[in-house]
C-alpha cells in the first residue's frame, strides 16, 4: 500500500518515541514570554470587550432614537 503515512505504518510504541523525539526538538517560550503574551491577550480582550460594548450601546442608541422619530 504506497498510500500510507508514517505514522500508520509503526506500532503504537514506536509512534510514542516518534512523538517524544519530535517534542524535544521544539523551542519552548520561557515562563516570561508566556506571562507577557497572556498579559497582552487579557489587556485586548479587555479593549475589544469596551469597543464592541460602546458599538452596541451606539448602534441601540441611533436605532431607539430613529424608531421613536415617527411617534
């Protein structure tokens, strides 16, 4: 079968010490880097959250004030 990957083609141990062969090989963020990445989410989380509340607030606003125009 030409059409198999690696990966079917090895038991599950060998698949085991494919995967921890492959993990060493990856470069880590230190523990400072994690912190100021979480921080920097967290901080635009937080302005997005503000912006899409004051959009709503606006839009609600216009579409209240062009609803009760006719009355």
């Amino acid at each position: 079968m030409r059409g198999q990957s690696m990966a079917s083609k090895s038991n599950p141990f060998a698949f085991l010490q494919q995967v921890r062969s492959e993990t060493s090989k990856v470069t880590w963020p230190s523990r400072r880097e994690t912190m100021i990445s979480t921080v920097m989410v967290l901080v635009m989380v937080v302005f997005a959250a503000l912006f899409f509340f004051a959009a709503d607030q606006l839009i609600g606003w216009a579409l209240s004030f062009v609803l009760n125009t006719g009355n």
